[in-house]
DNA sequence: GTCGAATTACTCGGATATATAATGTCCGAGTCGGGCAGG
DNA sequence: CCTGCCCGACTCGGACATTATATATCCGAGTAATTCGAC
C-alpha cells in the first residue's frame, strides 16, 4: 500500500504556486524544473488537480496553472483525493460469504462485515486528520521555520 | 493507493481459526475452500503472518496453521502490518530541496518537510485507530449479530 | 502383542509466471501573443 | 499612427509505452502419521 508520488508533487506544487504569487499562469515546464521532476508526467498530476477543482488552467502562450482558491479552502484531504481518487484503500470484497457459507446468505447481507467497518473506522479518523490540515496551515509551518521561502522562490521564478 | 486483498483473508482467517478452535492446525486447503480464494496465494499471506508472529505453523501430514495468542492480543494494526509492511503509505522523497534550490541544503536539512510531517500526522492517527481495534473487538462484534457463527463454523468444518 | 524403522502422503515454504496498476513519454488540438499590412 | 487580421509558437490534454507491484501458480524440502516387519 504505497501512496502515489503524484501526491507530494502536487502539494509542493501548490505551495509554490502561492508562494509565487504570479499573478499569472505559472506553467508546468517551470513547476517541473523547480522539483527536478518529469514535466509530462507532472502535467499529469496538474491536470488531475484541475479535474478536482483545486488549479484552473490556461492554454496558449502565457498559459500554465493557478490555484483556483486560496490555501486556506484546500485540505491536505483535498489534494489527496485529487490524486488517489475517491475509493477507500481497504476494499471489502465479501468473502466472509463466499465459499460452504456460514450462516444463510440473506442474514449475512443484513449485518455489515465486522472486519469493514474496523478498516473504515481507522480510514475515517485519516480522513479526519487530513481534512483538518488546509494547505494553509502546512504553508505557515513552512514560513515559521523559514520565513524568507516565498521571496526566495520569487525570486528565483523571475531570475530562471 | 489500493491496500493488499491479503490484509482481508488473513482478518477472516484469524476470526475463523479463533472460531473454529480446532485444537490442531488448520491446513492452508481448508481456509481457502471456506473463502474460495486460491490455496497457494493465501497460503502466502499466511506465511506473512507467521513472520509476524501471529500465527504458527506446523508442517507434516497433520500440519497447518494456529494462532500464537489469543485475538484479545492481536490488533489489526498487527495484521495490516504483517501484509503491507512496516513502511509508511506517504513517502516522502523530499522533493522540495531538489532543483535550483530556495534555500540552502543545509537548512532545509534541519527543518522537516511540513507536508510529510502533515500526512504522518493523519497516517498515526489511522495506525492508532488500527491498534485499538484488536480481533477480539471484531469477533466480538460479530458474534453479537450473529452468535451461531463459532457454532456453525466448526459445524462446517468437521463435516467437509 | 509390542516396538521400531522405513515409507508415504501431506503440508509448508519459497521460487517462478502472469495480470494489473503506477510511472513515464509523446504528439495533437487549442489558444493567446505578437507581427504585419492596410487604412 | 492606429486598428484589425493572420501567423506562429507555446501550453494543456489525453493517448500511448514502459516499468514496478500485486496477484496467482508451481514444485521441492521436510515432517509426522501410518504401515509393515521383526522380535
């Protein structure tokens, strides 16, 4: 059970994107070049990031991605299942009613899977965890320890 | 981010072995005809758990597996990490100190990355939620929608 | 009848294939910006 | 000099390879029960 990749890319990402402050599009090219990762498959994250409502994009010539709302909107929960898509990690597949079965099948169907609802229980309080922490908070965490990180990566971005 | 299916077979196989308190070990065969999943790729996850500690095994004409300790001391975060690993869903490859660098390495060196620290964050509490959970929880939650089921589990077992 | 050793069937255990999902790449459609000609 | 149109380059977006992981299978090593023979 490994998360994907894709899902700390598009945190930094947005991060930066804030940081920033472009006032424009910013785009993948320069994301891609920033974290030292490929852009193609950068962009696709981005995208999924757009589908989900967190980044508007912009085509054309000046085109790229901005945040579609600020920090303080975007949970931790948010980019996650941007990423990862809505389906929980354990999937139940019933086998407790598989095989010479114990118990008659409609009794079964009527009482939910203890061993589920144990898993859920403890993807719920992730879920929780998640959502509680807005992208916000992780930025401020960042500029606490290091309060010059928005400037420098401005700087940086009008430099390259 | 999918988690094993092996995580569920070997929750219901330790519920059934509880249940059926054969005495003697329980063939890998005999597990697999109650869930109709494929003898040889459960008999893997049980071996998992037998590196785990949760079960033992016992080879020989007679052999199969038999829980090490009674379900009041076995959590499901025991199972989930007897299949999945000891390793953490997020990984964090530190992405943020890569390229033409904000900051200078050795700073951001000293500072842990915020948006790791925000996904451990949700990542303990789904462990904690796992670990408070043991599998005489869920048996027991079992057993009070459906009380025959010990019952007609070794009912099965000793007429097939 | 009892004891003991060889045999045999059964079970685990890990090495080996296959399927599926994650990672990475490529090319086309669309669009914005700039250049150029005309007024 | 200003305005409108055309061209071109840039960017996103999704379709297409490649690699890693999860799923599934197979066969050998080891063991305990059973059988057979000897005492």
């Amino acid at each position: 059970m490994r998360m994907n990749e894709g899902v700390e890319w598009a945190a930094h990402c947005c991060l930066m994107l804030d940081w920033l402050d472009a006032g424009r599009p910013v785009p993948t090219a320069k994301l891609a070049a920033a974290f030292e990762v490929p852009p193609a498959y950068l962009n696709k994250q981005l995208q999924a990031l757009v589908r989900a409502g967190i980044l508007t994009s912009t085509a054309g010539v000046r085109g790229g991605f901005q945040l579609a709302r600020p920090l303080t909107k975007i949970t931790m929960m948010d980019v996650v299942a941007a990423i990862e898509g809505p389906e929980e990690a354990f999937q139940c597949t019933e086998i407790r009613q598989r095989g010479p079965g114990v118990g008659t099948p409609e009794r079964i169907l009527r009482t939910p899977c203890a061993v589920n609802a144990a898993m859920r229980r403890a993807e719920t309080q992730w879920r929780k965890a998640l959502a509680a922490q807005t992208l916000a908070d992780v930025s401020a965490a960042v500029t606490r320890k290091a309060p010059k990180v928005a400037e420098q990566t401005r700087e940086w971005y009008e430099t390259a």
